[in-house]
C-alpha cells in the first residue's frame, strides 16, 4: 500500500470525511483491521482563508507546496489536496514534488464521464464557480460546465464559510440551494457538481432526481484507487 499525503483542515469538516472515507475504503477492499496509510497536514484554516481573502494565493500556494514537499520527504508517495478551492495553486505545489498529485478535477471528469453525461452544474465558492481554473479543467476534459447567476453565487458563497465550514446545516439554506440547482437543470444541466467539499453536508445524493457528483467521495475513492495501484 503506498503512503498518501493528506493536506487538510481546509476545513476540518470536510478533512474528517476525507480519513472517513479513505478509511473505511481500506477495509473494506482489504477486510480485517486494514486502515489507510496516511501523513497528514491540517491547517488553521482561518489562516489559509485570511490569505483567500487578500488574494494572496501565491503565499497561500508557497504554504501548501512546501508542506507537500515535506510530505514527500516524510514518506508520502502520493498528495491529496482535500480542497475543492485550493486547487487553484495546484501548479505551485506540483511544481515542488516529484510524486503524483491527484487533482480534484479530473477525478471528478473521470465520474461525470462514466455517467455519459456532458452537461454539469457547477456548485462551489465564487473562487471555484467564476475562476479558470476548476471550471476550465472540466471544461479541457470535455464537459459543459454552467454556474448560477450571480445572486446566486454570492449565496452559495456566503452559506459555505458563514455556515457549513463552521458546522451549521440549515434547513433554509438547503432549500435555496436545491431551487438553485433546479433552476440549473431548466437551462440543461444533466448532473451536479458538489465543487466544494461541504456542500455534501448540506445537499446529498437522496436530495436530487440526477446524477450529483460529491467530489469528496469522488477524490477519496481516487486516492484509494491510487494507493492500492
């Protein structure tokens, strides 16, 4: 089993479902006591968030791929970024290891695909939903990705760090975002993509008629995948 290097706590919420995940995977592909081989990075994420904040990516970037190289060092054989938005600096973090790092987006490209879908709604911070750099990947691999107006964005936005990333699942709030996603599905979204790891807290598969897409599951899965490879 290779080693996998978690960078987490970005938030921790979504981090513990990532080891859940994981975990559970291990076991359950190889029984008995079998769990995951992990090193693990989890920040503050009020720090990581403060630099969002202030555009001050390429500092946050230097950050994580320095911590990346000090998982490599450590033993990590691969680098899971447990993040939907910090992939923004992915290239600054690959370009200071020399083992796989397994991107977000093309691990979910890679489940929208085995759908036969090429239509998604894209769900996620504004940095996720109006930057290149997740949208224009699924877009690179083939699939027609459409985000809501920006009201809308603002919203979904505002419930991921006023809300989810600090524990609180609202009721009102779920049902703004599934009138959301209903309004995406009449402009022809075939599925969601869930682009920010809390969102699955808030909005599960039970939820929705079509395929959704929870791209912590789906980069969890794609870390065991790679680990047992």
């Amino acid at each position: 089993m290779k080693t996998i290097g978690l960078l987490g706590g970005m938030s921790w919420e979504s981090s513990i479902e990532y080891e859940r995940i994981i975990n559970s995977e291990i076991r359950r592909r190889l029984g008995g006591v079998h769990s995951a081989d992990l090193l693990i990075r989890s920040y503050n994420f009020d720090d990581i968030e403060a630099l969002q904040q202030a555009n001050e990516w390429h500092r946050a970037g230097a950050l994580l791929a320095a911590d990346a190289a000090r998982l490599e060092a450590s033993g990590a054989d691969l680098i899971v970024l447990a993040t939907n938005t910090m992939h923004k600096v992915a290239p600054q973090i690959e370009s200071e290891i020399t083992i796989p790092f397994l991107h977000i987006a093309d691990a979910t490209a890679d489940a929208v695909h085995r759908t036969g879908i090429d239509s998604v709604a894209l769900l996620g911070t504004r940095y996720t939903m109006e930057q290149d750099f997740y949208r224009g990947r699924l877009a690179d691999r083939g699939l027609d990705v459409m985000v809501p107006g920006p009201a809308d964005r603002v919203f979904i936005h505002d419930v991921i760090f006023d809300e989810l990333v600090q524990g609180r699942v609202m009721a009102g709030s779920k049902q703004r975002f599934l009138e959301i996603i209903e309004g995406l599905y009449e402009r022809g979204a075939e599925g969601v993509v869930a682009g920010c790891t809390e969102i699955e807290l808030l909005v599960t598969p039970d939820d929705l008629d079509r395929p959704y897409f929870p791209t912590t599951r789906i980069h969890a899965i794609a870390a065991v995948d790679a680990a047992l490879a």
